[in-house]
C-alpha cells in the first residue's frame, strides 16, 4: 500500500476543462508500475461510459455506473418529451442545463456534472485504488473536452447541412 501513497502523492491535481498536466497514457504506464497486475486491470477496464454496476466493482465507480445510467435515462426522457411536445423536468440537475446555450456548452455542462460528483465521491480516498479510478475517470472527461473543436464542429455542420439541402 505504500507504493499507492507515493504513487497518488505524484500525480498532478486536475482542474474542470484545463489541461491536464498528465495524460491517460502517461497515468496508465505509471499506474502499471506501482498498482498491482489486478488492480492495474481493474484501473484499465475502467471507463466514463459505463453505465452497468456490478457487484465487483469499487463502490465509487458502482455509484459513478448508478449516475451515468440515470443522467443518460434524464436525457432520454427529455429528448422523447421534446418529440411528444410535452414538458419533462429533469430530477438531477435544472432544466437551464439542457435549455441554455449551444450543443456544446450543453455538453459540458453535461461533463462537468459528471466531475462534480466524481469531486464528491473523492472524500476519504487519497491514495487507494477508488482515489486512481476516480481520478482515471477525471482524465476520461478531460480527453473528451479536449476533443471539442469549435471550429472542426462548424465545418462538419455546415458539410452535413449542404449534404442535406442537396438531398432535397
């Protein structure tokens, strides 16, 4: 367990959409030098898009599986409330998430109430392996933020719409 305390006392502190001083590949090879071979593959396995909790996993990540199921279930009713033209109130968060702002902000206003939960499941783990699946969850969130490009965003969008007037 000593290896863990040296090996989270290493890592770089991570801030909502700022780049990360460590990146995924970075965390991960180290992670395989001080975790053990079967906490290393629970780390691995590990991912933001996992929505199904199982009993073997951590209860941080099972509570993180629990939010991602009912954020996406939130999501999905709104979106078939949209279409029906009826009116849903979202349970986690407020209605101005959804309704405030361009496809973008919306996702990351999205992404950042994922963090705000991982920065609350965070208290009392400091350097066990719930402390590096959440932080490994964090640098998953940081990746896909980087990955927004305004301006790839508008090229793409205005290539779909041409597409589209020219199928009409």
């Amino acid at each position: 367990m000593d290896k863990y305390i040296y090996f989270a006392a290493q890592l770089p502190m991570l801030v909502f959409d700022k780049e990360p001083a460590i990146g995924i590949e970075a965390f991960l090879d180290e992670g395989q030098k001080w975790l053990s071979a079967r906490d290393y593959q629970v780390l691995t396995a590990t991912s933001i898009n996992a929505t199904n909790p199982q009993k073997h996993d951590i209860a941080v990540f099972r509570e993180f599986k629990r939010y991602e199921y009912a954020l996406r279930s939130e999501l999905v009713q709104y979106r078939q409330s949209l279409q029906a033209r009826q009116e849903h109130k979202p349970r986690l968060f407020p209605m101005a998430v959804l309704k405030e702002g361009n496809p973008l902000e919306v996702e990351k206003k999205l992404l950042r109430l994922r963090w705000r939960l991982l920065e609350e499941l965070e208290f009392a783990h400091y350097s066990d392996m719930a402390f590096f699946i959440l932080y490994y969850l964090k640098l998953q969130i940081l990746a896909r933020l980087r990955q927004f490009d305004k301006e790839k965003g508008k090229e793409k969008f205005l290539t779909y719409t041409e597409l589209a007037y020219e199928q009409d």
